[in-house]
C-alpha cells in the first residue's frame, strides 16, 4: 500500500492522483531536446555520414501523456493493456553546440535501462487500485491498495515451475477479490527456468506467458509490461499466439518504445558529469 500526505483544503484532483501513483514525478532536466544518432541506416544525411534524428524530452513527455490517457480511460475498458520497451544503442560521444561551437561532454549509456519504463508502468499499476482518501490530524492522507500483483519477469516465471502454482489463487485478494491488473517488469531477464533442458528453454518461457497472457485475455484482467526489448523484438520473444492476444488487449498508440532516452543512473550517481547548457543547446550530436 502507497500513502501520499496533502493539506486538508487540497481537493482530490486527476493531477493529484497522478502525482500520487508517480506519474509526475519523473525529471526531464537532463534530457537533450535534439538528439542524433550515428548509424549505417540512419534517414538524415550530415557530414557525408547518416543519422537518426530524435528529441529526449519529447519522447519521455510523449510516453507520460499516453500513459495518462491511458490512465483515464482504464475504467471504462476491462482488460485495457498497456506495454512500454526500450532497448541499447550503447555508449556514444556527445557534444552540444553553443553558438557555433561543437562542446564535447563525455559519453553517454544509452543502455534502455534508467530511463523511466518501469516508473511509468508502477504509476499505471498503482493507479487501477482503490484510491481512498483519509482524514489525518491536519491534512489529508492517500492511500492506495494495489489491484493486482507486480512481480518481475523472472518471478512470475519462477512461480509457474511450483506443480501447486495456481494462478488464480495467487492472484485472488481478500481485500479486493478479483484483481483488475498485473504488472511484468523486464520481460526478457527471466534467466533459466529449474528443471528445464537448455534446448527447451525458450519453447517453455513461450508457454507460460501464453498460459499467463491467455487467463489476463479471458478474465478482461489488464497486463501492464515492460522489457529491454524492443517492440518488434518483444514480439518475437513472447511468440506469435502471445502477442496476438496483446495486439487486441493493448489499444494502438499504447504500445510505446521510448529507446534512446538516456539512462539517468550513471548521471544521479556522478559517473557521467551532468552539464547544464541543454537549454542553450539548439542541437545534440552523438558520435560514435
């Protein structure tokens, strides 16, 4: 259960209740607004060399706003899914320009890891449960109780392998009965499943998140899911059948790959200096 301490004259607002399941939250100030990428393939053509084009700020924002209209509409829409990827593209040289100068400013990771996924998709898990509100001294106190059940990918693997495991046992709640979402972080880290060949491995990952997928599809239960792969590789991770029912849970525009926004870890923790001049930056090359 999450609490969120307000003053007592602050009504119960959709912002509030945002900023309660970290929708709002997440920080931009060390994103770039223009972000190039050298690569073989790339559309743009710069300095006889060819470049993918994208802004930082605007893809995070983007993934923000889906997720609240997703948020909104989640109500009126059981079994309404929602997946968020991104994948590496390694570390690169940066530079930003001031006037007409390039400034370098060391190599970014752009490692699909630290970059807001999973915050977002805890917002959108913590935001299906049951919002109460509660008087407390002066002010108010929020609470919110979980609809569902968030594990890891591994985990939810890892419990399939116990000849008990019953899934609708496990997910039954004596405070809420019947979950309404359950969320699956890092699709793709599962490691080894106990007791399978290594040959088999893969065949049988494919199996229980078909089982897992198909009883959230019959029971309209929302599946809320991240991974460092990206879409089209998530697709073929889970596997035709799974990701078939996916296309029908998940509404278009709500499968969102936000790859090559960067990882805020390394830049928290001092390993990669933090440089102001984003916002005198007009544009950001990234050199491999």
């Amino acid at each position: 259960m999450r609490r969120l301490s307000i003053g007592a004259e602050v009504p119960l607002t959709k912002e509030l209740v945002y900023e309660a399941v970290g929708l709002n939250v997440l920080r931009l100030t060390h994103l770039a607004p223009a972000v190039r990428l050298e690569t073989e393939n790339g559309p743009i053509q710069a300095e006889g060399r060819r470049w993918v084009e994208f802004n930082e700020q605007q893809l995070l924002l983007q993934s923000i706003d889906l997720a609240k209209q997703w948020l909104s509409s989640w109500q009126r829409k059981p079994g309404q899914s929602f997946v968020i990827t991104s994948g590496s593209v390694g570390t690169k040289e940066m530079r930003v320009i001031e006037g007409s100068e390039w400034k370098p400013i060391g190599a970014h990771y752009f490692s699909g890891f630290g970059n807001g996924k999973t915050t977002i998709a805890e917002a959108l898990f913590y935001g299906c449960g049951v919002i109460t509100v509660n008087e407390v001294e002066q002010g108010q106190e929020i609470s919110i109780y979980p609809a569902g059940k968030l594990r890891s990918a591994r985990e939810w693997m890892t419990m399939q392998s116990d000849s008990t495991f019953n899934l609708e046992s496990f997910l039954y709640s004596e405070q809420l009965g019947k979950p309404r979402a359950i969320m699956i972080d890092d699709i793709g880290r599962e490691g080894a499943l106990p007791f399978i060949r290594s040959s088999d491995q893969a065949a049988e990952i494919r199996t229980r998140y078909y089982d897992l997928i198909n009883y959230c599809y019959r029971q309209k239960l929302s599946v809320i899911m991240t991974s460092n792969y990206r879409l089209n590789e998530l697709a073929t991770f889970l596997g035709g059948a799974t990701w078939s029912r996916l296309l029908e849970m998940v509404p278009d525009g709500f499968m969102i790959d936000i790859t090559g926004v960067r990882d805020y870890r390394p830049i928290a923790g001092g390993r990669v200096p933090f440089i102001e001049p984003y916002e005198r930056a007009q544009t950001l090359h990234v050199h491999v």
